[in-house]
C-alpha cells in the first residue's frame, strides 16, 4: 500500500509516499480502507525532530495519528462493528503515526455521522480526543468560562463547540481576520497578544484557560485565570517551568486517553451542534505542502490529506 513516510528528522523534502506492507486488526482494532486521514502540528514536530529526545522514534515512520475510512478487517474480540461500516478513529497512541496511508487500523473508532464529509471525518478523531482529555482535566462544564487561546486553530476550533455543549461559556482569541470565524463556533472572540489581561477583564474574566498555540503567553495566561492549577496547554513544551499542566496522550508523562469525546461529537454532530472546520485539503503526494502549511500555525481548522 501507499504511505506517507520518513527515514531521516528534517524538513518537509523528507517526505515521501512510499509503498510499505499492510497493517492488519489485532485483537480490539479495526482496520479501515481510509477516504482521508488527518495532519496535526505533532506530525510536524515529529519529522522535524523537534520530539526526538522526548519521543524516540524507529526509523522509518510512517505519519498520521487520525483517518476516517470503511470498515474491511475487524479484529478479535470487537463488537458492534463490522465490515463496510464507516467510522472514525485514532490509531494506536503508542505507535505515533499510521494513518496517512491507504490503509490504517484504528484503536479507537466512532460511527461517521452522516452530517461530516469524509475529509471533516478524517481529521476529526484526533481534535477531539485532544480537545475532550484537556477540557476533562480542566473541569469544564456548566456555569464555567474558559478562556481557548488560539481558538482558531484545529483543536481550539473543535474545543469551543465541545465546551459549549458542555454548558460553559467560552472566550477565543484569534487574529484580527478570523473574529467572525471563531464567534460562528460559538465562542465571544478577542485579539490574541499584549493587553489580552484587560480584554478579558472587559468581558467579564475566565475561570479557566486553555492554550492550544503555545506561542509563549502562559505567563500571561496563568495571570488571567488566577493560578497555574487552572491553566493546561496542548503545545508549550515548557509549560513545567510556569507550574501549568501539558497534557499529552503519548509518552511517559501522558494523561489518560478521553476515547469518550469521539462518540458524543458524532452525537452532537447528528443534532446540528458540531462540525469540523477544514483548513485545506491535499492528495498524500503532496503532503509536503499540507506539512508547510501546518508549521505556518495559521492554518484556520484542520488540514487534511486524500488517498
């Protein structure tokens, strides 16, 4: 089969889509032809070497941690799934990639809804473990605010609906054009960057905060929400040295998995409450570009990759 692939750490030149052996469902998977398959910002890190000394990789590796595709092999002991059916998934977190491939097995999976196309499908699985892990952490929920910094983004973008459905009320921050793109989501947006202190006092304050842009601002974060205990980010590597939360979902450090959030965004999906935002849309042979656009972090919603 067909795989995006890298065999040495660099820029995006050392991509290639290569033909490597198919996977196969092991007990508790499935595996799915994929319609389309996700790129996050840890795609990116992860051929850079920018995680090398935090997550060691064997060489070569083949990318991408979600897909969206139909059902052709159901391992042992699975159930309430099978053959021809559409689904959704992540792929197994320990193994760092798979999924940009024609073939990928999933270890986590939902039913497609019916209301997301398949590129919307394919990157979604990804976004909302993440979003859900870190709202779960954060204690999000009823008569709660939360402050997403970069909510433009594609976790920020799926975090906002996830949090309003929750019953809180969110603030996003997000650059001077994308405003209205982040207020149709549902959250009151604002300007990312300095006076962010004073815009957010000026809408009332937050009670949590969490920053999908790791852009260098939790000092000013943990000053917002009142304690570092009510901060978590996504994407700052240095969150240790600010006492603020980095949850991750590989690694030693990982925190639990929220395999939970896949079936409740198919639900909120079906009744009209969720969707998933798509940056652009690249065939595999030119993922190079879908990888450059991820690393310009101004990509609006999800970028996502074809057969």
């Amino acid at each position: 089969m067909r795989a995006l692939r890298f065999s040495a750490y660099g820029p995006t030149s050392v991509l290639g889509v290569v033909d490597v052996p198919e996977p196969h469902a092991g007990p508790g998977q499935v595996r799915v032809a994929v319609r389309a398959s996700g790129v996050t910002p840890a795609d990116t890190y992860l051929r850079s070497g920018r995680f090398r000394d935090w997550i060691p990789l064997p060489l070569p590796h083949v990318l991408g941690m979600d897909a969206a595709g139909v059902v052709d092999e159901v391992g042992a002991g699975v159930a309430g799934v099978q053959v021809g059916d559409a689904v959704f998934g992540i792929v197994e977190l320990a193994g760092l990639g798979g999924a940009n491939a024609e073939y990928a097995v999933l270890a986590t999976w939902a039913r497609k809804p019916d209301s997301l196309s398949w590129e919307q499908a394919g990157g979604a699985a990804g976004n909302v473990e993440t979003a859900t892990r870190a709202l779960d952490r954060l204690g999000v929920g009823p008569a709660t605010t939360l402050l997403i910094e970069g909510a433009a983004g594609g976790v920020g973008t799926v975090a906002i609906q996830l949090a309003v459905a929750r019953g809180a009320t969110v603030i996003g921050t997000a650059g001077a054009g994308t405003q209205d793109f982040v207020a149709g989501l549902g959250a009151t947006p604002t300007r990312y960057g300095p006076g962010l202190r004073e815009r957010v006092e000026a809408l009332g304050g937050v009670d949590l905060v969490l920053d999908c842009a790791g852009s260098g601002s939790l000092p000013d974060l943990v000053e917002i929400a009142g304690s570092p205990e009510r901060v978590v980010t996504i994407a700052d590597l240095n969150a240790a040295e600010h006492g603020v939360h980095l949850s991750q979902s590989a690694g030693q450090h990982a925190d639990p998995p929220a395999p939970h959030g896949l079936a409740a965004a198919a639900a909120l999906a079906d009744e009209g409450r969720f969707t998933i935002p798509i940056a652009a849309v690249f065939p595999l042979s030119n993922a190079a570009a879908a990888h450059a656009l991820s690393e310009t972090g101004h990509a609006h919603g999800k970028i996502v990759l074809t057969p």
